[in-house]
C-alpha cells in the first residue's frame, strides 16, 4: 500500500488538537473523555477497543492489531494525562491546540499526546493495510502517569494484565535528539531509576527555649541534613550508564569521547564531573553514576520557645539497577552516622533492560534512515515512567517517542514547562518512522 504521508500528517494534528482540547489535567485526570474519543476512532477503523474505568472518570483504553502470533505481541504504550500548565503563563491556550507557526500549541503537545498519535496512526495504517503480521501490535491509552501510574498502567498490570502481556513495549522518553560534538544523537531510554523516598527522624529531649541544652532533635537533623546536602553517595558502573556513556562516546568521538569514557573510571569520574562546562550536565551524569538523596521536606516544633522531641526531614532518594531501600540507606547512614529512625514514604525498584535486542537495532536502523548522519543511544532516565508497571508483568520496556526537533528545541526542558509545543514536521517525523519500526519488526 502506497501510503500518503502528507494527508497521514494531516490527519495527525487534528487528532492531536482534539486530544489537547480534552483537558486531562491531573489531578483529577478525567481520561475518560480521551480513552473514548480514542476507541471512536480505532472502532470506525474496524478495531474492538475496550475502555477500562480504573475510578470514575479515569479511562484507559487499548486495542489490538492481530498477527499470526509465530512471534510475541509489541506493546505501544502511552498516557493520556497531563500536568497542570498555569494558563496565564502561556502565549496561546494550553488548551486549545493551536497551529501556530509550523507547531501544534497544547499541554501535551510533547508530553505525551503527540506520541498517543503516533501510536494511535500506527494502529490506523496497519489496519488499513491489513499488514500481515507476526506479532500482534497492542495499544494502550492509559490514565495517571503524571500521579504514579496506579489508576492507568499499574491498574491494567494488576487487574487486566492479559490485554498487555507483550515481549516489548514502547513508551515515552527516547527518541528525541541531543546534540553533542556536532552530531545529533537520538537518546532511547532503556534504564531509569529507582525511588526511595523516607522520612528520615531525629529524638531529643525536650525542655524550654529559654536553656538551650545539646539534645536537640531540630540542631541534630539540621547537621544531618546539611551533610546529605554537601557529601556524594558512592559511585557505581552500571550497564546502563556503560551502554550510554560508551555510546555518546562513540558517536562524538575524539577529546570530547574520551571524557566520557572516563567518566565510567571510579577512580577519575569525580575529577571529570567537576570539569564539565555545564552544571546542568554535571548533575545529570553525576545522577546516572550514583544514588542520589535530596532533602525536601523539614518539619519539626511547633512553638518559639519550646525545643520540640522530634525532628523529621523527607528525603527524595533515587537508586541505581542493583540496589535497593536497604543498600541505599546504608549508603545514607554511612553520611549521617548513628541515631537516626529511617521509614519508608514510597519505594519503587530500578528499571533495567539491554540495547542489544533485535527490536532496538530496528528502531536505530529506521532512525538513520530518516536522519542520515544521526547517532542511536541508550539512555537511563534520572526519574521514573510507567516503565516500572510494565516491569512488574515481565514487559521490558523502551523510551521510543521518535520527534527531529529542530536545533535549539530541547525536549526536556520543554516538558512540564510553558509554552509546550511541537512542530507538525516533528510529529510526521514520528508517525512515519513509529509505523516503519513496527512494520519492520512485526512484519513477516
Ligand atoms: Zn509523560
């Protein structure tokens, strides 16, 4: 089948514009506004979707593209909530799905409804063409990604884990190119961190403001937290953070490739963080080679002049693949010494899968040949996705949402932002190349 892309473009951003003109601002959410807009339209092109209400107004829907079967189902994941945008802040509405100048203005635009059509365009063109398949294409719409996960993929993993049961999934988070020593570099996460967040407490002897004593739970917090603030967690080499430094290397060669090589020495790795030119990069890799732990919430006492028995501070620990609550708080406890009460607020395990697979040599394959000259990497993400679901039902999951941004539009720092936007070109980009890969990986 001869496909026409520009109509194909066409037909795009109106589903974009019509998904950023449903508010799913979460909280609260509302998806389900989204999830059925989404089934209407895989049902006129003769799917059976089904829509899942995980609480009142929190949908999810998902499809599914039959193949033979001879090979497992790929997975096209996505979620259909967004975080607040703070309108007054914005030169068009966030809500209105605007064409602007070549780009598609909205909450969402990039984050992730422009990738909820990639995959939604995916699964319009293979029906169309009745591709023959070897793998079944599933597709999944889902709510609450922005708030954890619970009500969209961790709801269809507990409850429904059937209808995404797959060998790989693809999601959010990679795709995007970075650009380093002249060449673009598409980043696809397959790696992201863990979360140990907890209360770390401090107990002291009360008494009056008046007669200061040295028990104080709120002094002894204080030096605690203050050391956390100034004191790295030790280093380790993962494979993920190999596979992507190793790769950035590759791909930008000379002085600059050695540098990052380096920055997988134990040894040397301190001194070349320090040596970086941004701090903003500085902090990114230094967070891809340790646990990290930011202090973020104080509470302690409750009047002037009484010295309170207790002092606690919530601290936001991220952890590497190979660790867990008790490794990283023994790392905590080797900086703060003794005399401390640790508790958990929330923990979710690390997410680590390989490159070298046969579907992530696709993916590279089909972006080189949109984008000659660009280079493919792994990447390991510093926070957390519905990856971590997915995890949990044995789904491997990949960072695919491929856009060719233009120079100067950084993906990241774009999301959760004002102002969020893609150019359409971007999102053809993607709907063509998402299609290629899966055509070419499922296809018999
Ligand atoms: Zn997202």
């Amino acid at each position: 089948m001869e496909i026409d892309w520009k109509a194909i473009t066409d037909e795009a951003v109106r589903h974009l514009q019509a998904l950023i003109r449903i508010d799913t601002t979460n909280p609260p959410g509302n998806e389900k506004a989204a999830a059925d807009y989404l089934a209407e339209v895989l049902s006129a092109e003769g799917y059976d979707p089904v829509v899942l209400e995980s609480a009142p107004g929190r949908g999810n829907v998902v499809a599914r593209y039959r193949g033979s079967g001879e090979a497992p189902p790929i997975l096209l994941i996505s979620h259909l909530d967004v975080v607040p945008a703070e309108p007054e802040h914005w030169e068009h509405d966030p809500f209105g799905g605007d064409v602007v100048d070549g780009m598609v203005w909205g909450r969402g635009a990039l984050d992730m409804k422009s990738i909820v059509v990639m995959q939604l365009m995916t699964m319009l063109l293979l029906a169309r063409g009745r591709v023959p398949l070897a793998r079944d294409v599933i597709f999944a719409a889902t709510a609450d990604e922005e708030m954890g996960g619970r009500y969209g993929a961790g709801f269809l993993v507990d409850h429904h884990p059937d209808l995404i049961r797959a060998g790989h999934a693809l999601t959010e988070f990679g795709g995007f190119p970075v650009e380093m020593g002249g060449r673009r570099i598409y980043l696809c996460q397959v790696a992201e961190k863990g979360i140990c967040w907890v209360r770390m407490r401090a107990r002291g002897k009360p008494g009056h403001g008046s007669t200061p004593h040295r028990d104080n739970a709120v002094v002894k917090l204080a030096a605690a937290v203050a050391k956390l603030g100034r004191t790295d967690l030790p280093f380790h080499r993962t494979d993920a953070a190999a596979e992507m430094f190793e790769g950035m290397a590759r791909a930008v060669g000379g002085v600059q490739g050695l540098v990052l090589r380096l920055l997988l020495n134990p040894t040397l790795s301190p001194l070349i963080l320090r040596l970086l030119p941004e701090p903003r990069l500085t902090n990114y890799f230094h967070a891809l080679l340790h646990n990290t732990v930011s202090p973020t919430v104080l509470r302690a006492g409750s009047k002037t002049n009484v010295i309170p028995s207790e002092a606690v501070a919530e601290l936001d620990g991220r952890i590497l693949p190979g660790h867990d609550l008790d490794s990283f708080l023994a790392e905590v406890r080797a900086v703060v010494g003794d005399g401390f009460e640790f508790e958990p607020i929330e923990v979710a395990p690390p997410v680590q899968t390989t490159s070298r697979t046969p579907l992530f040599a696709t993916m590279a394959e089909v972006l080189r040949r949109h984008d000659p000259g660009a280079a493919v990497v792994p990447m390991m993400m510093t926070g957390g996705t519905d990856a971590k679901h997915l995890a949990r039902a044995g789904v491997p999951c990949y960072g695919f949402s491929p856009m060719r941004l233009p120079p100067g539009m950084d993906f990241m720092s774009m999301i959760h932002g004002h102002n969020e936007r893609i150019p359409v070109d971007a999102l053809a980009f993607g709907v063509q190349v998402l299609y290629e890969v899966v055509e070419t990986y499922c296809g018999r």
